[in-house]
C-alpha cells in the first residue's frame, strides 16, 4: 500500500522515515520529495509497505502527530494518471474561440505576418 505524508520537517531524510515507518511492518520504500532547482525536501514523501493491515496501523498511528512544528497528514496516496497529458475533459484544442480575454486565437491556421 502507497502512503502519502505531508508536514514532514524539511531537514527529514529518506533514512529518518523508513526508522518512523518501520515501527509498524514492512517497509519496500520511503522517498521524501525533493525540489529539483534547490535539492531541498518539499515537506512530504511517499512511503510503500507491502502489507495493508501494517499500512492502515501505521496510518492511524502516525496521522495527526507532530515531528515538528506542523501535524503530519498521513493517508493512502491517491493514483494519479501518468500520461502527461491533461485529462481528456481538459482538452486544450476543445477551448470555445472569443471569451472575455479578447484573445481570438489563430482561427484559420494561417502565420502571423507583420
């Protein structure tokens, strides 16, 4: 089972949160999320235990509790879609042309020429 934890202290590392995880099961990985351009921690992570009884202990256990200055929220991760794309009810080429932007857009395909 994927676990989403969010308000986790910036200086928390991959390490720290498999020791907090593992109290409760099985631990297969424990990722905190870092920011590409500072390589600084974002202040949640992703952890993923094999077993679903440990999981749902762990969840209830640690949702709620403070490491730091802030609860932490502790929950089943949600699966998101991975194509990359927008989802298909957010379709840009479905936009109505006009609106109150004033932008008309390039209606018949044609180059911009000044």
């Amino acid at each position: 089972m994927k676990i989403f934890v969010a308000g986790l202290p910036y200086d928390l590392d991959d390490a720290e949160l498999t020791e907090i995880f593992e109290k409760f099961g099985e631990i297969a990985a424990a990722k905190v999320a870092i920011d590409k351009e500072t390589g600084k921690s974002k202040g949640f992570a992703f952890v993923d235990m094999p077993n679903r009884e440990e999981a749902l202990e762990a969840i209830e256990s640690l949702n709620d509790i403070s490491l730091g200055k802030k609860p932490l929220v502790v929950k089943e991760a949600e699966e998101r879609p991975s194509t990359g794309r927008p989802p298909a009810n957010r379709s840009f080429n479905n936009r109505p042309q006009g609106g109150s932007s004033g932008y008309q857009g390039n209606r018949n395909n044609t180059r911009f020429r000044p």
